[in-house]
C-alpha cells in the first residue's frame, strides 16, 4: 500500500471544478509538508502547489494561481487541491507528495520527497 493515496480526479469540462484529496493516514503527519505535482503526457513534472507543516504558508505554479487552492487538515491527515476554473491545459495525473522538512513555502515546494502517493487523472475537456 502506497503511504498516500490521492482521489477525486475525473473528468470535467472547460471551466468547472474538481477537488483533489492526498490521504495519508499511515504517516506520522505533523511532520510533512504537502505537495501537489502533475504530468501531463509526452511532459515532464511540474510542481503545482505546496503547504508548510510549520505555518501553512502556501505557493502555487503562476499558471494555477488565483484557480487552485492547497489546504491541509491535519486531523484527517489528508490534504486538499481544490481546482476551479479548469482549463484543458491541466489535463494530467496528479500526485501529492509529503515533504520531510519544517521549513515554509516557498523554499519547502523545492525539498526532494520520496514519499508519493499513485495519482489520480485529470482531464478537462474543452
């Protein structure tokens, strides 16, 4: 079993909104900060979004900014993407990742993790 699991993907049309979750109820929470990353076909990754664990402090990609919302909820243990706005151009997989390190975003969004979950698609029809 992967240590997070992600869903909440599917499929939407040219505007609409999807909410992605990354549970890892088998972490010892507190002490990650929280990922998002996406790979579109054909395309390399790319960091969507971060969160602190220290001060939730946040940092998106500027092509999502003011249309994706990162946020945590620590006593689920689950972290949160919501996406609106939705263009074909993030039609991808999405991935959440956990972070090992206390510091904030956006100096946290550039930490290595080897702590991913399987994803979860995305796709944004036009």
């Amino acid at each position: 079993q992967t240590p997070l699991v992600e869903s909440g993907g599917g499929r939407v049309q040219f505007g609409g909104s999807l909410r992605l979750s990354c549970e890892g109820s088998e972490l010892s929470w507190q002490y990650y900060a929280i990922a998002w990353f996406r790979q579109a076909p054909g395309k390399g990754r790319e960091r969507v979004s971060c969160i602190s664990r220290t001060d939730g402090s946040t940092h998106y990609m500027d092509s999502v900014k003011g249309r994706f919302t990162i946020s945590r909820d620590n006593a689920k243990k689950t972290a949160y993407l919501q996406m609106d706005n939705l263009v074909p151009e993030d039609t991808a997989v999405y991935y959440c990742a956990a972070v090992a390190s206390g510091a904030t975003a956006p100096i946290v969004c550039n930490v290595p993790s080897n702590v991913w979950g399987q994803g979860t698609q995305v796709t944004v029809s036009s």
